[in-house]
C-alpha cells in the first residue's frame, strides 16, 4: 500500500494550522502530513520492521540526549510545521534546545511552527525512494542542519548535509552526528537487529 496524496484545488484556502491539527485529531488512526502546496498525504501504517527499526534508532538518539541535555526528541507522531507551510513528521527528529527557545509552550501542544535540527527518514517497505529522497531535500531546503535516509532495503544510510551532495554510507561504517549532534556515532549496522 502507498501513500495517498489528497489534492486540494488552488482556489481553496483548505486547512489552516488548527483545522489539520483538528483533522488529524479527528482522524488518529491514520499518519497525516501536508506538502508545501496544501495537499494532505495519508501514509500507511509501516510493517512490525520497520516499526522496530524506527524505535532503535530514536533510542540511540534518545539516549545521547539525555545525556548531553542539549534538545528534545521526537518520533513519527511529530509534526513539524515548517517554513514553507508543509506539516511534516520524520521517523526520528531533535530539536536543540537554542531552536525550542523560539516556540512558546503551549505551541509545542500542537504542529509547532518549528524546523528540527536533525531528522532520519526510514525507508520502509512501502516508501518510494525517489519521494523519499526529494522529502529529505525539502527538509534541508527548510533548516534540518543533518538529516539520514536509512534503507534497511540496501543497508545503506544516505547523508543530507546544506549545500552539499548527498552522501551514501554502509550500515557497516560508523556514522556521525558531526557539529550538530556533538559526540553522538552510531553503526546502524550494530544497532538494527535483523
């Protein structure tokens, strides 16, 4: 099963912020995100796999955070509402603690207008690679400062850095959080039990 993308026409002003949050709300058993355009997009549930992967993945993350303390994390169910107006929600996202500083509290009950600094995208059975790498794209192109694919399909981890190529790692090669997340590495290939 794919993800169906919902056209709304142009002439439309179709959900604002609070009226998808409402329509989210309204609707929990389906994955909800909205594209740059307005278009909402109902994607799948992900297979017990991918499930497990995306959990050991935001572990690791999570514990480097409480840790170091330096910002919050987030899992699938957080959505992001970002500068060019698109509501997206990345397997695993962190937010430092300088960025929250911008959000009041009570929009962090909500799709706070908030661009994570580090996002990982997990290539489930369903997802097309080809959309999964231009949403990669659209992260950085709205502030992510770090983001991987990870493809348990190739077993290869893409690296999305600004004004730069992507770069494609093995899951046997230790990866870094480099300057964003200071101190964190991980082998995926250590971490994802298959």
């Amino acid at each position: 099963m794919q993800a169906i993308t919902l056209t709304i026409p142009p002439n439309l002003n179709v959900f604002s912020d609070d009226e998808l949050y409402a329509f989210c709300l309204a609707n929990p058993e389906l994955h909800i995100e909205r594209d740059e355009t307005g278009h909402i997009i109902i994607m799948p549930p992900t297979g017990l796999e991918s499930s497990f992967t995306n959990n050991d993945l935001q572990t690791e993350v999570s514990i480097w955070n409480r840790k170091t303390k330096s910002g919050r994390v987030s899992d699938s169910n957080g959505g992001y509402t970002l500068p060019d107006r698109s509501m997206r929600a990345p397997d695993v996202g962190w937010v430092s603690k300088e960025r929250l500083m911008s959000v009041l509290p009570e929009e962090l009950k909500k799709f706070a207008h908030i661009c994570p600094d580090f996002v990982i995208e997990v290539r489930s059975e369903s997802d097309n690679l080809t959309e999964l790498q231009a949403k990669m794209d659209k992260w950085l192109q709205n502030g992510v400062r770090l983001g991987w694919l990870v493809d348990p399909q190739s077993k290869t981890t893409t690296i999305y850095r600004p004004d730069q190529e992507p770069e494609e790692k093995p899951f046997t090669e230790t990866l870094s959080g480099e300057n964003v997340l200071v101190g964190f590495t991980l082998n995926v290939q250590e971490v994802l039990t298959y």
